[in-house]
C-alpha cells in the first residue's frame, strides 16, 4: 500500500542531474578518489561475479574479445544492444503516428525535421547513429515484397516471414535495403545470415560489404529526420515539458520489455517537439531499499534537440546499463551522500499501491523549490508539466517482435494519448475543444460499456492524480527542511483553482 508524504518525507533520497554525463562525471571522479571503496560499493550495485554467473540477466557476453570492465564502458553502452529491434521498433513507431488521432493542438510545428532534402541538413543530427534500413525478400521470386503484407511468426523459437499470394505462403527473408544492389553489381559478393543484426547480408572476403559509389547498402539515423525548415505553429501550446522515463526492469524482464514499456515517451517526445513544444527528457530510476525510497533523475535529451532513438534506447532500456552501470552508480551516490554503503538495486517502482506516485509529486516540488540554481536549470514555468512517461506496468509477455506484438503497441498508443491528453490539457487554449475532441476519439471505443461516465473518470484522474498538493510541515518557517517536499502556500490555491476549472470543462463538455 502507497505511504502518506508524512511517512515518506523522512524516507525520500533524491539525486538529480542536469545530463547523463554529469552523473557518470560525479561518479568516476568519487571513485577515483577513494579506490579502496570501489569494490564494496560494486557490491552493493553488481559485483563482477554475479555478472559472470549471470551473463544473460546483465547482458554479459563471455565470448567476447573485450574484457567484462570493457563491456560496459560508455563508448560500449551508447550503442544499443539490439539494433536490429530498436530498428523495427522505429519504423512500427512511424506507423502509430500515422494513425493517431491528435486533434488540432499537436499538428502543426514551429520548426519541423524532415529526411526530404529541403531546408537546412543538420549534419549533427545525422552522425548520432546509424541503423540499417531493412527490406524483405522473395528469393524463389528474386522481388522485393512490401512490408505492409508481410507477416511473421515463430517457429521452434525462431522467428520467419512470409507473405500469402493466392492463399499460399511464400518465404521471405528480412535483409538490409541494397543487398541485391551490392550483389548484383561486385564479384564474389555473397548473402548470408548475420547472427548479430539478425538480417541477411552481403559479404565479400569473409566481412559484411557495404558495396561502392551508387551500389551501396542503405543506412538511416537513429535521430532519422536531418533537415530542418520552418512551418507555422498552430494550437495553443506553450513551449516546455520534462518528461520522465521509469529506468525500471522486475527480474524476468529483459532489454525488450524494458523498451516496449519506455517506447511511448519517445513518441510522444517526438510529437510534442514537431508541436513547437520543448522537450526535455530524463531517465527517472525509482526503487525501495527496505523503506527508503530512491529516486535518481538524470537528462538525456535537451530541450528542442532532436531525438536520438539509439541514445535513449541504450539509457533507460538496455539492461546492460540499468542492472550493472545505473546499480553501481546508485550504490555510490548514496554512499557519497548518507557516508554509509547502501543498496543501488531495489524493487522498482511502477506505480498503483507502491510509492512512485506520491513519491514523484514530492520529487516535483523539491525540484521547484530548488529552481533557478546551476543544477536545476529546468526551463518550465509549471511542475505539473514534469510528467512520467511510459507503460505503467509491464511485463515478460509485453514484447515488441512476435505473437503479443500487436498487443503491446495497442497498450503503447494507449499510453501515448493518456500522455498527450494530461499535457494538452494543461496547455492548450481552448480546452472545452481539446476535452470535446478526446471525447469524440474515445467514445465509440469498445473497451467502454459506459463511455461517458468512464471518459469522464479517466479525464477528472489525470487532473487529480497529478495536480496534487503536498501539506506544509511547519507552518512557522516556510523554508524548514521540513517542507522541502511541499507545496508552497502561495500556490496551493492556484492549484485548487485550477483543477476544479479542468474537472468543471470535463463536466460541462461529456454530458
């Protein structure tokens, strides 16, 4: 059962950054400064031996050429483990936005990226990452096939495709865009599996062949839009939201969960930002350690930069970073701040009966009372727009290849509106049309037996669950360490005021 914030405020650690590196700069320049405590602190993160014995559950690979300390160096871990998952979870990620139903406050951009050659090419944009654009193949055929008609299943543990043409099924095989280009045109060129990106490949003298001059294969960005041009902006937004991402995996969930679970906060980054609203994203790692509550915030991506998909991937998804880099930084923030060894793993926190939800409406206001020095320089004027991001709940079944595929990107656009529709409440200027066209989207959704007294509810709950007020502690001085997880007195009434005018606008329009 979730604790009161009376309970909680003796309870709550916070450890907040304005950028990854930061954290990990902190981190290195403690430890290097006292070596002889390097060992215990690992093992109150990971140590080595349980990542020897468990390579799969860290993300260990035993037969490689680098050393286990080389594994999870940043130069390994900035590049995403799975590649070729991160690259179909980009591209079903363009087919959700296609078929959302956004309404007129997110569809125009001040300032837009595009992969058209027009505008201005930010070459910056272009260098984060590569990822291999991918096609599916009829070899009996020799033609490509589209993708909108292939389909896929598992077959003893492995996973094919395949096609139906007069009710048949024809084989395909996924490959890299420009195989058959690079095949055809170099000698000795041949098509073979590739066990690491799990696509076929062209290959020449024994190493994959990227091909020559025209007849190459084809590479998309990870941040994939690289030129920018102005369009009008439209709706009525305004220009801020941190959104925060839940580093968090139970033991049976693996790197591909883990994703499935933090997807949705990237699109709806990615819709935001072409919006003309800036977005600044931070991996939010949340645990209990008996009954402390932990919460370590670190930046990711800046406000108005363009997102890195493999960046964010390998930060908040990739189980390499999260149960060894992200433990042992946690184990040593907290020795650095409490001066004894203490736990960097815990029960995560989801939400529901645990701590997270009114742990983070403390989080918020300890970060508010805190603006305007060098660490916290977040640009939004309103803490309810720090909003958590992602699947509330996930688990092993939650996957983003396979059977439950379909499935788990349904519970991600779910998440993606439930996001969109908080913010642009909170945002917009018309918000009797925002509610009225949330209610013309959801309306004839089966999953409503009673649709307006349910779109109701599920409106007035992201109102109040968010827009919430802690009590102050000590009424004699406004600034005790007491009520450093407070709510100012001067805003508890702005506060009141405003959620009864969203809960009225609810009322009014959903009748």
């Amino acid at each position: 059962m979730a604790r009161d914030f009376r309970t909680l405020k003796d309870k709550l650690e916070i450890y907040f950054f304005n950028s990854q590196e930061k954290m990990i700069k902190t981190v290195e320049d403690y430890l290097a400064q006292n070596p002889n405590q390097v060992n215990r602190i690992n093992d109150e993160g990971t140590d080595d031996d349980s990542i020897r014995y468990q390579p799969d559950f860290y993300g260990y690979d035993p037969n490689s050429a680098l050393s286990l300390a080389e594994q999870y160096t940043y130069d390994q871990l900035k590049m995403f483990s799975d590649m070729p998952l991160l690259t179909d979870a980009i591209n079903k990620f363009d087919i959700i936005k296609r078929g959302l139903d956004l309404g007129g406050d997110f569809d125009a951009s001040k300032i837009k990226f595009t992969s058209l050659p027009r505008g201005v090419f930010n070459f910056g944009l272009a260098s984060k990452g590569l990822i291999r654009k991918t096609e599916f193949y009829d070899v009996e055929r020799k033609e490509v096939i589209d993708e909108k008609i292939v389909k896929q299943e598992e077959l003893n543990n492995i996973v094919i495709f395949y096609y139906l043409r007069s009710g048949a099924k024809h084989f395909v095989r996924k490959q890299q865009k420009g195989t058959m280009l690079v095949k055809d045109n170099f000698l000795d060129v041949e098509v073979n599996f590739d066990e690491n990106q799990k696509i076929w490949l062209p290959y020449k003298d024994g190493k994959i062949f990227n091909g020559k001059g025209k007849n190459m294969l084809s590479y998309s960005t990870t941040t994939k839009k690289v030129y920018m041009y102005r369009e009008k902006l439209g709706g009525g937004v305004s220009p801020y939201v941190d959104l925060f991402v839940g580093v968090n995996g139970l033991q049976n969930l693996d790197t591909e969960n883990m994703l499935a679970k933090n997807l949705s906060a990237f699109i709806v980054a990615d819709i935001l930002e072409k919006a003309g609203v800036k977005v600044r994203i931070y991996g939010l790692r949340t645990y209990t350690d008996d009954d402390d509550v932990v919460f370590i915030a670190y930046a990711l991506k800046e406000y108005g930069e363009q997102i890195d998909f493999g960046r964010l991937a390998s930060f908040t998804s990739d189980k390499r970073f999260f149960r060894v880099n992200l433990w042992r930084i946690a184990s040593t923030l907290r020795k650095m701040e409490t001066g004894s060894y203490k736990q960097g793993k815990g029960i995560s926190l989801y939400g529901g009966s645990d701590d997270l939800y009114n742990s983070f409406t403390m989080f918020k206001n300890w970060v508010f009372n805190k603006k305007g020095t060098v660490q916290f320089d977040t640009k939004i004027n309103d803490k309810n727009l720090m909003v958590l991001s992602g699947l509330p709940t996930v688990d092993s079944s939650d996957r983003l290849t396979g059977r439950n595929a379909d499935e788990t990107f349904k519970k991600i656009e779910q998440e993606v509106y439930r996001t969109l529709d908080y913010v642009g409440m909170l945002l917009t200027k018309n918000p009797k049309a925002f509610v009225g066209k949330i209610y013309k989207r959801e309306k004839d959704n089966p999953r409503y037996y009673d649709a307006k007294r349910q779109i109701k509810e599920y409106l007035e709950n992201l109102i109040t669950s968010n827009l919430t007020i802690v009590p102050q502690y000590d009424l004699a001085d406004k600034d005790s360490p007491e009520n450093r997880f407070s709510t100012p007195l001067n805003e508890v009434p702005r506060i009141t005021e405003r959620t009864n005018e969203l809960i009225d606008v609810i009322n009014n329009v959903i009748v």
